[in-house]
C-alpha cells in the first residue's frame, strides 16, 4: 500500500503496464498528472503536441507501428472532443489507444453548472468511440481501472479505450495498492473439430487463396507456413500489406486478388473484415469459405462462412497445419504462375501515373525497414496497391475510415515509436494543413520524420468527381496555399521543392540520411484515377 495521489496513481499503473511515450497537451484539469509526469523523470517520455488532434493521431502511430498501446492525454470536454477523429480512425484500425483525459470536479459531475470545459456526460459521448470508457472516482481504484483499459485494448479485438479522472481526484490521497502488469486473457481454445474440416477443405481445394489482414499479423509465421503448404496465393489490402513480403510470389496485391477471385475454389479470410470481396467483388455459388476472426461478431456480417474458427490466428493456423500433415501432401509449386501474374498487373497498374513513378522513387530511398505512412490523397490511394512492402506495419493507413488530413501527426508518432528507423509521410496539400502545425512538434522534439507533400493546390478527389458526376460544377475543391518551403523553414525543418521522381529518389535518400525533420515539396498537375484497380465491378451476385 502507498499513499498518493490519484494522478500518480494513475500514472504509477500505466507505467507498470510498459509504457514509456505518453502524447498530450497540458491544462487545467491535468495539471496534477502533469506534475506527476515531470516528477516522475526519465520513467515516462512526454512528448507535447500543438494541437489536441496530433496528440491523439501520433498515439495512434504509435500504436499502429508497434502493436503496443499509444497512451495520449488532454484536457476533458472540447480538448477529448479534438482527438474524436483519431479516436475512430484507432476504432476502425483496431488500433491500442489510451485516451487519458481528466473532468470538473466530481461535485459538479451531472449538474449542468457550466464549469470549464464541462461537457454533458462525456463518459456516454467517449463510450460511442472506444471499446471501452471508464471514469476514475477515487485513488484507490486507479490501478484497476488502468488493467481493465490495457486488457480492453489488447484482449480479443483490439481497440481503443478511454479513462477519466475528476480534477479534484487527481489531487486527493489515499491508500493506494499498486498491480502487476494487466494480464490479457487468452481469445479462446480452438475447436478441434473446426480445424479439421478446415484442413480437409484446404486439402480438397486445388486453387485456394488467403485473405489476410490486420488481424492475422502477430500469426505471420503460421500464415506464411500455411500459404507454402497449399501454395495459396496471399492477398492483402490495407492492414494486412506485409505480413507476407512482396518480395515472395504469394504475396499478391488487391488487383491480383480480384483476378484470382475469379478462379478460386476455396477462400481463407485470416483477421479480416474482407470488405472488398463481399462488398465489392461477390461471393460465387457454391465455393468453400473458411474465416479465421478472434471477433466472434465478424462472422455474422455477411454470408456465414462454410467453417468459422473464432480463436487466435495464430493458435488456429496451427491447429489446421497439424490436421493437414496427416491427409495433405507436398503440392506443386505455383511459383511461375503467380509470378506471371504479379508481373502483368505491375504493367496494369503502371498507368496511373505519376503516382506509381513517385512510389517508385520512394520505395528505392526507403530501406526495407522503413515505415511509409499514407494520407488521403492520389499517392497515398495508390500506395495501397502499388508499393511494395516486406514487413507488417510497415504501410500505416487509416484504414476504412479514410480519414483526411491524419497523416502528418500519425507519421510523428510512427517515428517518435521507432526512433531507429526511417519514417516517410506521404501527403496532398489539402489534408496536410490539418495538422502541418504539428512541425513545430517535430522541430521542437527532433523527431525525424521525412514528408513528401504533393501538391496540385486542389482536392483532387472530390475535383473529380465534381467534373465527372456533377457536370463540371465545382466548389469548395479549389485550394489557396502557402509557401510550403517558406512554411516548413518558418519552424526551422529544412524544406525543398522536387519535380520529377529522380529528383525525389535523391532528395529523399539525402533527408533520410541526416535523420532530422523535413519536408520536400513536390508540384503535381491532375493525377491519373486509382480508383478503378479499388472499386470494382462485382464478378458475381
């Protein structure tokens, strides 16, 4: 037992779940946890933001990066209201997020006083937001408070989640008994009779082909073994870009997939909502559907799939391998033909241009172990067919969401989570300025993040379609900019301006190397549409 306070209770038990990086921005209803931050020194890492937005966008980096909780803390009422986008861009990813936020004093709590930043019953509005929110009443009940929120973010379908504390919480004492790190409980055992009708409708398929995303990441060694076995080609979107490296015939993209749709007589979805492929591409009669989802609830959304293992990716993948040894044999290789086939969709796709030239000249600046962190914009839209990636997490994207003008303070906490590594931020000028304030975060912590900012002073997107569906009728797409080098050298970020993809492959090779802060302006007419290799015409009912 301790005596303290409830701020240092609350930061005593976020520090014993190993978190080392809290993002926020300070004020009144905080100023305790930030007096509990500053004395608690070199334990905790803080890292300010100008914006209470970035503090919630680079939590989220840092989360989708890594895979641990991004931890990040504002003040309550319109301060929480600011990180709402990142907040359901975290949802929608899966994504670890901590919101740490405080309240009025607990008197006020309910009564529609009017204190500073009071908002009617904020717990109900984070509730909409998270998958789980949770208000701290007493000292005492901090450290359980926090193991619930660390077991709701990483237990079963990760996802954000939210803690409160009144101001006059933060500051009262009390006896305080400390915990050990939060246990995440297991997702469950596999059903053994599951996995073995799984592993005879592999092994009856002869053209069976793996939809992985998010979800099956920390089952990449078992997915690759798997994709081997059945020789299946591997395709992958958004979360899922790397869990098999590009660099291997199968790995297939997303216009790959929709040509192996066609043909495939068995569908493997691994951690995935596989949203294009039912929403999109259809689901042909009679073929074999297997879904592996530690979300019990993924499984009812759509058609109900042949065999459904609710469980760890992981846990099940190996369940089935086992199952297979004993009625699977060694299958040919596919090698020759899905490399022909990854071959003639890079030709396909090298027409949208000049943003697959630009993802080029990135990918060749960009070791294998960097991070590229996308943005809502024509390149960040190509990128997820186009770039190739080696690693998981390595392709950061808002994922469903789409939300516009998240990058830049996503990108910062990429980088703030893997300070060894080089971090590239793609981005269009419209949604740049949401949080291009946030350079003064970059320059004021050092944190060495790289943006290629494209710009045709235009949302393009919204543009085209104003041309395309509306007759030409344009409004609001239209953009006045600043001096974008003039802007990033005004908070001391070394800044220059590129027009071709050679020039860009060297300028960026060159700002990776000094690993410091900067940004390099690349100006871009209308871009080619990436969105037919996206949306797709369905290829059955």
């Amino acid at each position: 037992m301790h005596e303290m306070s409830g701020a240092d209770a609350l930061l005593a038990q976020i520090l014993a779940n190993g978190t080392d990086t809290i993002y926020g921005l300070p004020g009144g209803q905080l100023d305790h946890f930030f007096d509990s931050m500053h004395r608690a020194g070199n334990r905790i890492r803080f890292i300010g933001s100008r914006h209470e937005q970035g503090a919630a966008y680079m939590a989220l980096g840092h989360a989708r990066s890594t895979g641990n909780p991004g931890v990040y803390c504002v003040v309550p009422g319109p301060g929480v209201l600011n990180t709402a986008a990142a907040l359901c861009t975290a949802y929608a990813t899966n994504a670890p997020v901590l919101c740490l936020t405080g309240q009025i004093p607990s008197e006020g709590l309910g009564r529609g006083i009017g204190y500073l930043h009071e908002l009617p019953d904020q717990l109900a509005t984070l509730s909409t937001l998270t998958r789980a929110s949770e208000r701290i009443m007493t000292p005492e009940a901090a450290p359980d408070a926090v193991n619930e929120a660390f077991r709701r973010m990483l237990g079963g379908r990760q996802g954000p989640v939210s803690l409160e504390m009144p101001m006059d919480i933060m500051a009262r004492k009390g006896r305080v008994k400390l915990l050990p790190p939060a246990s995440v409980p297991p997702a469950g055992d596999v059903d053994p009779e599951a996995a073995a009708a799984a592993a005879r409708m592999m092994a009856k398929s002869r053209a069976p082909m793996i939809v992985a995303g998010g979800g099956a990441i920390g089952a990449r060694e078992e997915l690759n073994e798997l994709a081997e076995r059945l020789q299946a080609p591997v395709v992958t979107f958004r979360n899922g870009r790397g869990i098999v490296s590009d660099r291997s015939y199968l790995s297939q993209n997303l216009v790959a997939g929709y040509e192996l749709w066609r043909t495939a007589d068995l569908v493997i979805g691994i951690g995935s909502r596989m949203e294009q492929q039912y929403l999109h591409w259809g689901i042909r009669e009679g073929r074999g559907v297997i879904r592996i989802d530690i979300d019990p609830e993924e499984f009812a959304r759509h058609a109900a799939p042949d065999v459904a293992l609710n469980c760890d990716a992981g846990v099940a993948i190996a369940a089935i391998l086992g199952a297979l040894d004993a009625i699977a044999g060694t299958r040919p290789s596919r090698e020759g033909e899905l490399a022909a086939l990854k071959d003639s969709v890079r030709k396909r796709i090298e027409k949208v241009q000049p943003q697959v030239a630009y993802l080029d000249a990135i990918r060749d600046a960009l070791p294998d172990d960097g991070f590229l962190v996308d943005e809502i914009t024509q390149v960040g839209y190509a990128s997820w067919y186009a770039f190739p990636v080696y690693e998981p997490r390595h392709l950061v994207t808002s994922g469903y969401q789409g939300t516009l003008g998240y990058g830049y303070a996503t990108a910062l906490g990429v980088k703030a989570a893997n300070p060894d590594k080089p971090v590239v931020n793609l981005a269009g000028d419209g949604g740049f300025l949401y949080t291009s304030n946030e350079m003064a975060t970059a320059a004021q912590y050092n944190i060495g993040l790289v943006t290629v900012l494209f710009n045709n002073n235009k949302f393009q997107n919204v543009q085209r379609q104003q041309r395309d569906w509306f007759g030409g009728r344009i409004i609001g797409s239209d953009l006045k900019n600043p001096d974008f080098i003039a802007y990033g050298e005004s908070f001391g970020i070394s800044s220059s301006r590129v027009d071709t993809p050679e020039a860009l492959r060297n300028e960026l090779a060159r700002y990776l190397a000094r690993d410091e802060p900067g940004l390099i302006e690349v100006p871009v007419g209308d871009m080619a549409s990436p969105w037919e290799f996206i949306i797709r015409e369905p290829l059955f009912a």
